[in-house]
C-alpha cells in the first residue's frame, strides 16, 4: 500500500474515532456527574471534578451542560426522569390484574433505579432540597408528579375493577412510594448504621411490603367490611 494511501487511512481512522469519542462526552459526562453527586451531595460536587472524572477539561463541559444545575438535570432526566415515557406505556400494554401490575411496578423501579446509583438522587434531594429551591421544584415537576400520577392511575385500576377496596389515592399513592424510597435511603445511609446480621434483601423487603400492601388494598379482605359482618352476627 503507497505511503500516501496509508497516511490518508491513518487520518480518517483518526477523525473516526475523534468523532465517536466527542459523541460519547455528553454520556461520559453525565456518568462522572451521577457518580460525584451521589458520592459527595450537589454542593459539594464541582464542575472541575466532573470534567475530570470524565477525562475532559472544564470548558468542554460547559459546551454541553452551561452550569452546574443544568448538569444535574440532565443527570436526573437520564437516569430517571426520562423513564416515565417508557413505563407510561408499559402501562397501556399491560394485559394481567392489577395486583400483578403493583409487583411489576416495585421490582422494575427496584431493576431500573433503586439498584443503580441513580437510587442515590432521592437522597440527596431529602438532604439539599432546602437550600436549592429551583432543583427542588425542578425535581417536583420531572419526577415527584409524573411519579406519582403513575401510581395513581395504577391504584385507580385496581378500585375501578374491584380488585381493590375504595381508598384515599393520596395516601394509597405514599404507601406506595414508601418502600422505594426506604430501599434508597437504606443503600446510601442507614444501611452502613446497621449490624451485618440486619442487612436487608431487597427483593424480600419488597416482597414484604407487596403482601402487606395488597392483604390492605384487597376488596375481599377489607377489615371495614368484616367488622360489619361482625355486627350482623
């Protein structure tokens, strides 16, 4: 092969891989973000040792995220945010009981978010949602509401086929969110307060928390209605 030919090879390989790689820094970047503001909290974390991390300089990630609040808001778009589109859909797929709808919801948010690092966002946002009040309500309008309008859609399906008892959906919607959110709280603080011999399964947690949640939701097991069975004794 002439020289020539061979140089002109090496140089396109050359703008290839220059090109792939400037495709992949956004992804990189957001990756470095997760890890530093899940290790370190929001205020803490500095753009410079993002950029780092992800082996780029400071100014190339200011060319994709202008500041620091718009990098954690791509991180929590990526990682969870971004999600609800896709489980929205499952849920107009979705063809079995409602009960069986409620255990898919708690392992595939457990399979997604609560087993990646990306379970650590909520705990941060309990710990430093008071002193960044546009993340705050950036995180109350990407994933506190569409959150919990899901759940909500699904609890309504379950009254409305009967499959489950008449409820208070604000509070049904908590009980809900309550285990996920004990599970991340669990992985990124109080588990490391507690003996070994008190470490949690999670997928036994939940499956606790599922029987607990479906023997309180289920039409047949109401305790209302068995108390005025009682009285007609």
């Amino acid at each position: 092969m002439p020289t020539s030919t061979i140089a002109h090879t090496a140089a396109s390989d050359g703008q290839v891989r220059r090109s792939r790689r400037k495709e992949a820094r956004p992804g990189e970047l957001l990756d470095a973000a997760l890890d530093l503001f899940v290790e370190k909290g929001f205020a803490a974390t500095r753009v410079e040792e993002v950029a780092q991390r992800a082996g780029v300089s400071k100014g190339t990630l200011f060319l994709y995220f202008p500041s620091k609040e718009d990098l954690f808001k791509a991180v929590v778009r990526e990682n969870i945010s971004g999600r609800f589109a896709e489980w929205n859909e499952e849920f107009d797929r979705f063809k079995g009981s409602t009960q069986e709808m409620l255990r898919y919801c708690l392992f595939s948010w457990w399979e997604r978010i609560g087993s990646t690092k990306a379970s650590g966002i909520p705990k941060l946002m309990m710990s430093e949602a008071q002193n960044f009040p546009e993340l705050t309500e950036f995180y109350q309008h990407e994933v506190i509401q569409p959150g919990t309008s899901l759940i909500e859609r699904l609890l309504r399906r379950g009254v409305t086929s009967g499959e489950f008892r008449p409820m208070d959906l604000k509070y049904g919607v908590v009980l809900v969110m309550a285990p996920m959110l004990f599970l991340a709280m669990w992985r990124h603080s109080l588990g490391s307060c507690c003996a070994s011999h008190l470490e949690l399964d999670p997928k036994q947690y939940l499956n606790a928390q599922l029987d607990m949640l479906l023997h309180g939701f289920s039409a047949q097991n109401s305790p209302i209605t068995a108390l005025q069975e009682n009285q007609f004794q």
